[in-house]
C-alpha cells in the first residue's frame, strides 16, 4: 500500500488574510514528523464555473493511516484547526490511501 494522503480544497471568506493561514500551515507541518511532506498551490487557470469558488489546495502525504490519526489528534494540529476553520467559507476534504500509478522523475 502507498502513502495515505490529506487533501484540503478550500475557499477562504472575504477579508481573510490568507498568507497568515498560510504561515501557520507550514509551521504546523514543518513541526509535526508524522507529515511526511506538504504541499498547497492557489488555482489561477480554472474557469470560475469549474472551480466552483475553491481557491486553494493543500496536499498532505503521510506514510501510514496511523500517521495522519496522530497528526488528526496532535494538540498543535487541534489549535491550527480552530482558526483555519474560522477562516474557511467552503470546504472539501478527502483522506485516502494512495494508488500510485507514475511515480515522481
């Protein structure tokens, strides 16, 4: 089986300063072992009717199930919850066992 992955899509309410969110993400993962790698990107090419008003993405890879329950439980990761949720007006999450199928050059 292949790593387990964390995906966010987000939409951030109006006045959000999104770059603050940003640097508590990258704290937060930067502290935490259990996420093996981390990365987000802000959509500029989607049509605005396919993007349905989500501006942003963020991956988290993790090597194992267990991991990401950790990560899930780990008081750090509860208190970036709170405020990261405070920020969001629309959401999608998805936590799923990867099937990798080209793996990376």
């Amino acid at each position: 089986m292949g790593d387990f992955k964390h995906l966010v899509i987000a939409k951030f309410k109006e006045g959000v300063v999104v770059d603050e969110i940003l640097k508590g993400m990258e704290k937060l993962v930067s502290e935490l072992d259990t996420v093996k790698s981390f990365e987000w990107g802000q959509d500029i090419e989607s049509q605005e009717m396919l993007r349905q008003g989500f501006t942003h993405a963020f991956l988290m890879t993790f090597q194992k199930k267990e991991d990401f329950t950790a990560f899930l439980g780990h008081p750090s990761h509860v208190e970036f919850s709170a405020t990261f949720s405070a920020a969001i007006e629309k959401i999608v999450l998805l936590d799923f066992p990867a099937a990798l199928v080209k793996a990376p050059a």
